[in-house]
C-alpha cells in the first residue's frame, strides 16, 4: 500500500487514480471483499495463480520461509494472522470418516456473465414471469405492485439499485428484474444502456428484499424466489433451489458449446473459435499446447 502511494505521487497521478492505485494495491495484497463487484477482482485469482508459480519457484532456488505457517503455534502469527477463527485440524487418513468437498460436489458453469447466486434469482425470475404470462396473457409491469426477493444474507450482493457494469453482475435486484423484463440475462443485459433504462429502474423500485433464516449463502444449499404481488391481489412466486448449470443440473455439451461461441465471438475470428473447440475435443492428441495458444 505504502509502495503504491509513492509510486502514485511520482507518476502524479490524479485524485481518483491514486483512490484506484491503492484499491488495487489491496488486491494484489490479498483478496479483499471491497473489490468484489469491480474490475479489480479478477485480479485475485490472476494473482494467485502467478504468485504461487513464484513461490514454488524462489523454493526451487532455495529460499527459505517459517515451515510451520499453515500450523497454529502461540506466538507465531502464520496463517491465523489473515484468519482469527483458524484452528487447523489433522485431517482423517484415507477410509475413514473424512470426505473432500469435490468428492461431493462438481463444478458449476456459469449460463451469464455474473455472480454465480445470480443464476438462482433468475431461474426464479423466468418461472414467475412465465406464470404471469400465463395468468394475464403477457408480461406488463404495469400490473406488478412488489416484486419480493427471498434470498440468503450477503452484503456485496445486495445491490439496490446498481450504477455499473460490475455492480449490476452482482446485484440479486438488477438480475431478477432484468430476466423479469426481458425473459433472459446475456451479455447485452449488462451494457450501460440496459442497466440505465427507466422501464428497468423502475421495476427496480419494487423490489423488497427478504432473508429467510433456512436460506443459507452456501452455493450447495440455497435457493432464490422471487414472489410478484399484483395489483389485483394475486400472488405468483416462483423458486429455483437448482439452476441450469449447477453441479446437481448440469449444462450439456451444446450449451456450453453455445456460451462459448457467443463469448469468443466477441474477440476471436469464427475460425479460430471453431479451431479452438476441435482442438479442445483432442487435447490428448496435441502434441503441446502452442497450437492452443497461438488460436487464442
């Protein structure tokens, strides 16, 4: 932090970019939940990754470090000094009663570019809207009196009313009212046009939130329902414990296919998007990972 407000005064940066060089400079310091929500937070894996790489490395060489620091030692501050609640334990030898988490679960793929608690508010959001069409012939805000949210307690999620590109990624409120609207979340949900529209931010302004004590935020456990009180009395709720790409509901290889095509698409000519995908179908066949790297 110190190294980049000097490195920001010597660089004469400006007011705002010196309040941006210390935020990142939290970043690459550890991986603090402030920066959740912007362009920042990729950084935290980014740098995981390259930071790791570097400590295997200068180890390689021979650097030394504490070999306790992952152990819970009085007067030696290792791991419990980014964690106050750690208390490591011995974990159980193979057989026994020890299982890992990914025995157990699988990866989730991501159908839109947002957090991934979004995916359950708009399944939840598509259901109920689906039933309004249903009940009154088609969608028309106009009939909505509240739109309620049951979702778990999260703070950097809970985004009201959200005034950027990763703000509305991460908003429970901005998602559920966007696939309300538009029967689908996509990439084009996030521009600045779509997250500044009125009949959007209007929608907005009916949302009520709620925190039902058996909703957890636990991604193997939770659920989203989204509830719309009509003017006329009736109540439509829809609820999603399960989206469409959660490990327990996988998406299939088409739909996969189908997000990356249209994601690549934006960066990528269509032949080396197709070429990426044949060589990604036989990656056992490649004889290194050059071909891969030079279609990217």
């Amino acid at each position: 932090m110190g190294s980049a407000a000097a490195a920001a005064k010597l660089l004469s940066l400006s007011r705002a970019q010196c309040s941006h060089a210390l935020g990142i400079a939290a970043s690459l310091a550890g991986a603090p939940m402030a920066n959740a929500a912007t362009q920042a937070k990729p950084l935290h894996v980014g740098n995981a990754a390259r930071l790791g790489l570097e400590a295997a490395l200068l180890a390689a060489r021979g650097m030394e470090a504490n070999p306790l620091i992952l152990d819970d030692i009085p007067g030696c501050a290792g791991f419990s000094a980014f964690y106050g609640v750690y208390r490591p334990q011995p974990l159980a030898a193979p057989g026994q009663q020890h299982q890992f988490l990914l025995e157990k679960q699988d990866i989730a793929f991501k159908r839109f570019p947002a957090h991934l608690g979004m995916h359950w508010v708009v399944d939840a959001a598509l259901s109920v809207r689906n039933l309004l069409v249903n009940h009154t012939g088609s969608f028309c805000p106009a009939l909505i009196r509240t739109i309620v949210l049951k979702i778990p307690l999260s703070k950097y999620i809970n985004r009201p009313f959200p005034s950027s590109e990763h703000q509305a990624r991460h908003s429970f409120q901005f998602n559920a009212c966007a696939a309300l609207l538009d029967g689908d979340v996509g990439l084009a949900s996030f521009s600045e046009g779509s997250i500044q529209r009125q009949e959007l931010r209007e929608l907005l302004a009916k949302v009520v939130v709620e925190h039902p004590e058996d909703n957890a935020a636990n991604f193997d456990k939770m659920y989203g329902e989204v509830a719309l009180l009509l003017h006329s009395g009736d109540v439509l709720t829809g609820k999603c414990d399960t989206f469409y790409g959660h490990w327990r509901k996988p998406l299939s290889k088409e739909s996969l296919l189908k997000k990356f095509r249209s994601n690549a698409s934006h960066v990528l000519a269509e032949e080396n998007v197709e070429a990426i995908i044949a060589m990604v179908d036989n990656l056992e066949d490649l004889p290194d990972g050059s071909q891969l790297a030079c279609s990217l």
